[in-house]
C-alpha cells in the first residue's frame, strides 16, 4: 500500500516501446518527445524550408506537431528522416 499523498508508481516500460526507441536512435540520432521542438518541413506552411515546430502526439504511425497553434499530421519514418531536434528548447 502507498502513502495517501504520493501516486503509486509508474508500470514498468513496454518492451516494445523501448526497442523501438533505442532502434530510432540508433538510426536517426534523436527520439522523438512529447513537447519537443524540432525542425521539419511542413509544406502548407513553407515549400522550401523547415519550420521549428512543437510535438503534441507520437504514434507507431504517425507523428502531430503544432506550428502557431496549427496542427499538423506527418508519417512517422517521414519525419524522422527529415527533422531534427531543437536541443536547445530543452
């Protein structure tokens, strides 16, 4: 039993999830994080340069970033092949 003040703790990591992401890594150099920003082009935004925009939802399938309150649907693997994360936002 856990003390009334503190939430029990997390379950433990999916196996799944975390070959995936050391798989991700290990290819593109980055994960992808909730919250992040990153640098992906977008283009209903701007057809020749990439955007810095903020992911709000990571799927097996597809990734949502936010640009300006906008959101936006990319292809998982597309977006890994073309981003890049904004270390500085962290």
């Amino acid at each position: 039993m856990h003390h009334p003040y503190f939430p029990p703790p997390p379950p433990p990591p999916c196996p799944e999830c975390e070959r995936l992401r050391k798989s991700e890594y290990e290819k593109y150099g980055f994960n992808i994080v909730i919250g992040g920003k990153y640098w992906t082009k977008i283009p209903e935004v701007r057809k020749c340069c990439p955007i810095k925009v903020t992911v709000v939802e990571s799927t097996a399938k597809e990734i949502t970033v936010d640009f300006n309150g906008v959101k936006f649907t990319k292809d998982r693997t597309e977006f890994l092949k073309s981003s890049w994360r904004d270390y500085d936002s962290f």
